[in-house]
C-alpha cells in the first residue's frame, strides 16, 4: 500500500503536466485513499490538504476582487508550513536512515515527503502547464541555458566552504533519491516560491526590471531562511540558488513556462 501511495502521486502529477485535469484529480485521490489506509495521512493530515484546496479554489475564484491579496498571502502560508511539515497528521515513509556513503562524508537520511507531493501537486493548478512541443522547447532552453550556470556557480561556493569534496560516487539508492527530489520535492518548492509566490511579487509590482528583481530576491530568501533547516550557511547557499532558479523564471509574462526550466535546474 505504501508503494502505491507514492506511485498514484507521482503518476497524478505526471498526468497533471501531459494528459488530463480530470485524471490527476481520480490519481490523487486514489493516492489519498491509499496514504489513508498505509498510515501515511491521517484525517488531521487530508484536512490540511482540503484547507489549502479550498484556499486556492477561493482564489482563482477572487482572482480580480479585493480579497485577492489576502487568499494568495493564504496560499503561501498554508502550502509553506506544510511543505515543512508543521501541520500533523503525515508520517511520510523512511527509505534511508544516518546512512554514510563513504566514512568522511556526513550521515544522511531519506523521506518520501507525501504532504510535500500533495502540496506540489494542487498548486499545479494555479501555474502555466506545458501542454505544446513549441512550450517544452521553451523549458529545454531554458534547462541548457541556466542549469551549466548553476552547476558551476553552487559548486564552486560549496567547495571554497567545505561543504563538498571531490569524490564520485553512484550509490544504489539514487534512482529513488531522484525519483523523491524531482516529484515530492522540487515540484512543490519550485511551484511555492517561483511558480507561485515570485510570480505574484512581479504582479503586485509591476513587470518592469525592477520589481523582477525584487520579486526573486524576496522569493529566494522565503526559499533559503524559511524552508530550509541548517545553519546559517546552509540557508544562505539555499538561497543563493533560489536567485539562481528565480532567474531563470522571470521572462514571465513572456514565456508563461518559465518555471519548468526553473523546476528541472
């Protein structure tokens, strides 16, 4: 039951980029069903999930009203604290645990996130969705363009901190390692602060180079100091990335994809 709670997610989200609403939304549910039933989600949980539907509901529904800016505000707040597992009712499932791939590297551990997942997933709904070959074109320019700069720039500044050491390495566990980092948890971050929060900045200031600028910088710092645990450090390389992945989304209204590019980096 576990597996099938993740695959109906994963495959629901699939679904919500290449085929139908309407099958995303039969997927998930049989994902929530199954998380019920595997003690993954408990009715405490699938509430959270409903608040923040509901909440997004309210809002592409008040959209153009005054109470915009407070449901988006809602939104962000809401889908935030779940992504870091504030609200109770998720007993995500542990594939690893203070493992260590070689002696000197540091213990770690790995959750498949089903709240995280879920979180990516509703907010799918209120983001431009790649449905043309011309859009995915769009995404792999994107992908070519910023993913070298990104590699090179975190790598060179996690280096000169001691944060890495050159040692390759293919552990047996990096399929599911990916599998987790691109549908439970890139998808829900990049759509929460750049899909999402970034994008409404530059509609709340206007679309000219200033307020693009503010908007990532304000964007990426919600992403390094307020989703991501660690030290100072930690949350300031989190955040020099955000900018990274923020650049690569702010051609917005132009190319309504952006933050695809922005996901895959």
């Amino acid at each position: 039951m576990i597996v099938l709670t993740y695959a109906f997610l994963i495959l629901a989200i699939v679904s919500r980029w290449f085929f139908s609403k309407t099958l995303s939304f039969c997927l998930v549910f049989v994902s929530l069903a199954c998380a019920s039933f595997a003690s993954i989600m408990t009715l405490q949980g699938l509430l959270a999930l409903i608040l923040l539907f509901e909440l997004i509901y309210l809002l592409k529904k008040e959209r153009l009203h005054s109470l915009s800016l407070i449901y988006q505000i809602l939104v962000a707040t809401v889908a935030i604290l779940i992504a870091k597992h504030m609200f109770d009712g998720f007993v995500n499932f542990q594939v690893l645990n203070q493992i260590q791939i070689e002696p000197t590297s540091t213990k770690m551990s790995l959750f498949l996130s089903f709240d995280k997942g879920v979180v990516g997933f509703l907010l799918l709904g209120i983001i431009p969705i790649c449905h043309s070959i011309q859009d995915w074109k769009k995404v792999l320019k994107g992908i070519l363009i910023y993913l070298p700069i990104a590699i090179f720039i975190m790598l060179i500044l996690v280096w000169i901190l001691g944060y890495v050491k050159w040692s390759v390495k293919f552990p047996s566990f990096l399929w599911i390692w990916s599998l987790a980092n691109l549908f439970l948890v890139s998808i829900s971050e990049e759509t929460i602060f750049r899909g999402f929060i970034q994008k409404r900045l530059v509609d709340l200031f206007g679309n000219h180079i200033l307020s693009k600028i503010g908007a990532i910088i304000i964007a990426s710092v919600l992403f390094g100091f307020v989703l991501h645990p660690g030290s100072v450090i930690y949350k300031a390389l989190a955040t020099i990335a955000g900018i990274i992945y923020g650049i690569s989304y702010p051609d917005y209204p132009k190319n309504r994809n952006s933050d695809w590019s922005a996901l895959f980096i």
